[in-house]
C-alpha cells in the first residue's frame, strides 16, 4: 500500500532523514521505534506532505505523492493521528467528529458516528461535551475516532501512548488491534517499543534519521541491539 524509497528530509540546514525506505503492505501493522530526534515524527510529516521530500519519492496505493498536497493525501484515503492529539478543545466530542468527516458524503456521516461511537463507547457517552473537558485517554480516543470517521485505506499514528497512564495505554493498544483489517494498514511510530512490536507484524529500527533494523516484530524482539536500547534489556 504504501512505498517509501530512498526518502530525504529535514528542517533548514538540518537534515533529519537520509535515503530512508519502507513500506507497509495490505493487512500489516507496521511499526517505526527509535529515540526521541531518531526521525520518526519527521518521517510521518513527510509522508503526509506537510515536509517536503528533499530526494526520493512516496507512493501510495500506486500514485505518487511527492508534491501533494496534504489535503488531498487525506482524501486519497491516508490519515495520520498526530502527536499530542490536537482535538479541537472547544467543540465538542461529536463536533471534532464531523470535522474529521468534512470529506464524507452527508448522507454517510451518522454511520460513521455511529462505528466510532461503537469502538469506542466513552465517546458515545460525551458526545455533547467539550473535548478540552476529557481526560488525556479519552481525548486520544477522539483523536484516533476523528481519523476513522473517514474510514481511510491506512492509518499512521504517531506516538498514541504519549503521555497516558499504563491502563490507557492498554486500551489505546487494543483498539488498535481491533482495528487490524486485511484491506487496509496502519503505520504506528511509538516510543513504547514493547508495545508496539507487541502488536506489529514488521517494524523498523530508527537512527539518525535512517534504518539501521528491520524485520518481523517477533524477530527484533529478540534482537539483542533491540532489547539493550529499547526493551530495558529484557526481550
């Protein structure tokens, strides 16, 4: 589904990635670990268009999407959750819905709502209130429900359990799983490398900006470069 090939990106005069390639097939939950300045989030924002490519090129589904522009890559059916979740703190759940769901037919939204509010049921029950009223966990759900009110081909999140406590994180995690589908993707950049190669099929080791692992989650679990730096020393 998507194809990243020999991408370089930075900010400036600083380059951040380096010829860095991936991909995420149909089915696959694929996840990006690494330290914080590693190139993750930069990875995503260009990815999305909104950090020009300075070398390679991005493919998804086929068409080229160097030069899109991030509007359009949302409507060729690719979304990203971002960092910090960023809902919209004065309207309220259901309104930071329907603004997700802007490129939907009108007639299509109340089902969208209602698959949203299903998966993720607190919602439903504050539909009415504020998001800048919900706890963190709950305004991550809203995030995440904004993006798959759209129903996109593949979804990219980048850093879910940040700054949640552990009981949220485990929830966060098995929505996550729940949402695994054999038609389209998700591409998860997280800090919390055990819970992300938890639930990966693949995943890729991020250094300087450039890919110094990759493998099968299982795999690299038990790689000993892997478990020292990311896993505390236990696989």
């Amino acid at each position: 589904m998507l194809h990243v090939d020999a991408v370089s990106a930075g900010y400036g005069d600083i380059q951040v990635l380096t010829d860095l390639s991936l991909h995420v097939a149909r089915g696959e939950i694929v996840a990006i670990v690494g330290a914080n300045g590693a190139g993750k989030s930069t990875l995503l924002r260009t990815i999305m268009g909104s950090l020009p490519a300075r070398r390679g090129s991005v493919r998804f589904l086929g068409e080229a999407l160097t030069g899109i522009a991030p509007h359009r890559i949302a409507a060729a059916g690719l979304r990203l959750v971002p960092e910090g979740r960023r809902v919209f703190a004065t309207l309220t759940v259901e309104e930071n819905l329907r603004a997700g769901a802007y490129l939907r037919a009108r007639a299509t939204v109340a089902q969208a709502l209602g698959r949203v509010f299903t998966l993720f049921p607190d919602l439903a029950e504050r539909r009415n209130q504020l998001a800048a009223t919900l706890s963190g966990g709950q305004q991550q759900m809203l995030a995440l429900g904004r993006a798959l009110v759209t129903e996109p081909r593949m979804l990219m999140l980048d850093e879910p359990s940040l700054g949640l406590a552990p009981k949220i994180v485990e929830e966060i995690f098995q929505k996550l799983a729940e949402l695994r589908s054999a038609e389209s993707g998700i591409l998860l950049v997280e800090q919390n490398a055990r819970k992300a190669l938890a639930l990966a099929d693949r995943a890729y080791v991020l250094e300087n900006g450039r890919v110094v692992l990759e493998g099968a989650a299982s795999e690299l679990c038990r790689n000993e470069s892997v478990v020292n730096a990311y896993l505390g020393g236990e696989a």
